[in-house]
C-alpha cells in the first residue's frame, strides 16, 4: 500500500487563529474538540465555542464508551461526568500527563511526559478498570502520544526525546511486555487505523507507516503539527498545528477506540 491508497486529496484548513493547538477527539454526536490557550473547544458544523473554560492545562484529550471526556492535564488524568463534575481518575506523582487512549477492557493507558533533566524518569501509566493506576513502563525517555493497534495487542507510544516510537506487546492482564523500536521519527501525537497502519504528527507533517514499520510518506502540512485524530465515523483525519486545525479526507478506517 502507498500513501496514496491511503489519502484522498489536499490538507484543508478547517479553522485558525490560535497560539497553539493540541489533542483533537472526534466525537460520536458529531463534533471535534481541541485544546488551545487553557480552553478546550468545540467546532460543531462550522461553528466554534468553548466546550469548558480553563482546562487545567489539558493536552490529551479521547473518550470513554459511555462517550465522556477523558483529559490529560497538568498533574492529572482526569473525567468528565455527563452532569458536567470533573473526576480526577489519576493524579499521585504525576507531572504532565501528555495523551491518552481508551482501551475495549475499560483501561486508560496514558504517558506522563517530564524534563529531560529530570530526576524522575517519564512513564507510562495504566489506569485499570478498577481504579488502579500502576506504571506500565519506563522504557521511553520521553514518552508522548498513544495508540493501540487494531486488535488491541499492542500499544504504540511515541518516545519524543529518542525520536522514534516504539512498540509493546499488551498481555492479558493489560501490562506491556518486549518493548522495543517501531520506527524512527520525531514524533508527536500518533493514532492507528484498521488497516494496521500508524499515522504520526511528526516533522512536516503526518508521517505514516504500514503495520511493520516501513515509511509510506509524508502528508504535508502547512505548519509544524502536534497530534491528529480520526473524523466522523473515524474516516478521516483531523490535524492540529502551530495556529490551525487541518483535515485530510482518508481511504482507510481509523482504530475505533471508543
């Protein structure tokens, strides 16, 4: 497969105007959100406005089955109730919690993404069904985005400080065994699709690779990117950037994670 059997089309600009964006999720009612300037917005049918003042420093951002939001913010995981309360699922020693993805048994798998200088190394984390938040690895210097594979046998983490994105193999009991390097990139936010492909914000914009690593392309963009995340019906991808959000029609499914 190349990348043009993947990508239909140019990259359009959806909207734009802001300092910085970041952790787009498509949501089944039809929206997208973002996170910009400690807000998290919504951009509804060609319509913005703000989906939740302050955001607690969010950057990650997904949803759970039951549709409520899931964020990664500054010391914090957190969930948005559907009467609108916060729940804070993770938050003991947590620095910056980066992203996020939601798993078919009911865990959260989340990195939490410090200094290079810092005394405490950069994990990755497990929310389990439970409640219990445990350390799933610590093999990434600078863990960043998050990803399952298709099947949910494997979990992608982007590793930013090591410009690469390594792969683990995800056991029965949701811990992460033989980690080691998918394939080198300088990497962002990262999602699958079904096809077993890995799409990656990287340097000039979305890099994308087959199930075994081998480089595609590059889908270009007109700024430096930080993360993506599958469209309405997970068809298509929707880009975040330096000041705007993209999108770029796909041929492909994304990995249906909630």
């Amino acid at each position: 497969m190349s990348l043009s059997g993947l990508v239909t089309g140019d990259v359009q600009k959806v909207v734009g105007g802001f300092p910085g964006t970041e952790g787009p999720v498509f949501s089944r009612r039809g929206y997208l959100l973002f996170v910009t300037q400690d807000r998290i917005m919504k951009w509804e049918r060609g319509t913005l406005s703000v989906f939740r003042q302050g955001s607690h420093g969010a950057l990650g951002l997904t949803f759970d089955h039951q549709g409520r939001l899931l964020a990664c913010e500054t010391g914090r995981v957190t969930r948005t109730e559907k009467d609108g309360r916060i729940s804070v699922l993770a938050g003991k020693g947590l620095r910056q919690p980066n992203d996020l993805v939601y798993s078919i048994d009911g865990s959260i798998y989340f990195t939490d993404l410090r200094p290079r200088d810092s005394r405490t190394p950069s994990r990755v984390y497990q929310i389990r069904r439970n409640g219990q938040v445990r350390v799933v690895s610590q093999d990434c210097a600078g863990p960043n985005g998050v990803a399952l594979s298709p099947n949910q046998q494997k979990l992608y983490v982007a590793d930013t400080w090591q410009r690469n994105v390594r792969i683990f193999d995800v056991a029965a009991d949701g811990a992460l065994l033989n980690g080691r390097i998918f394939c080198q990139v300088y990497p962002d936010g990262l999602k699958t699709d079904e096809a077993g492909n890995v799409w990656v914000a990287g340097e000039g914009g979305v890099w994308v690779f087959d199930a075994q690593g081998k480089h595609l392309g590059v889908v270009k963009t007109p700024e430096e990117i930080t993360n993506c995340c599958w469209g309405e019906g997970f068809r298509g991808l929707y880009i975040t950037a330096r000041t705007s959000v993209y999108w770029v029609q796909t041929q492909v499914t994304g990995t249906r994670t909630y």
